[in-house]
C-alpha cells in the first residue's frame, strides 16, 4: 500500500485555496522587496532630471566640422569576372 503525503488529505478545493493563499503571499513579499528598488530608480532619475533641469540655458557649441571629400577613380572602376566557354 502507497503511503500518503503529508497534508494529502486536502479536497481539490482546499488545495486550489491552498495554492491561492501561497501565491497572493509570495507576491506580497515580491512587491515588498521591488518597491524600495523602484522606489530609489525614480529618486535617481529625478536627481538627473533637477541636476539636467540647471544647465545654463546658452551652452557654447563648437562650430561644425568640415566636410571632407574622399578622391574617386574617374571613371570608377566595375570589377567583373569573365569566364571562358572552355573553362565551365
């Protein structure tokens, strides 16, 4: 005769209930432990934003740079492959 788990006596809907309750808890715990990090993300990010927000508003830029023009061949060269017919 097999022997029974422990706790095994639960009907199908106790151990649905069961399964509930444990899933609700681990997600209180999970959300527990998320919200400090979330929590100090949107600190850090309203930081940059106040420290971005006190730029002076008339940043000097420096001029653009030049265009350069890279040579070409004139007239440009197409590579292409000739094959003889005794070669197929």
């Amino acid at each position: 005769m097999p022997k029974k788990r422990s706790g095994g006596g639960l009907s199908p809907t106790q151990q649905a209930a069961k399964f509930l309750g444990v899933s609700v808890l681990a997600g209180a715990v999970l959300a527990g432990i998320a919200l400090p990090a979330f929590g100090a993300l949107g600190l850090a990010a309203k930081g940059s934003v106040e420290s971005f927000d006190e730029l002076p508003v008339n940043l000097k830029t420096p001029p653009l740079s030049q265009r350069g023009d890279v040579p070409r061949l004139v007239p440009p060269t197409i590579p292409t492959i000739t094959i003889s017919p005794g070669e197929r």
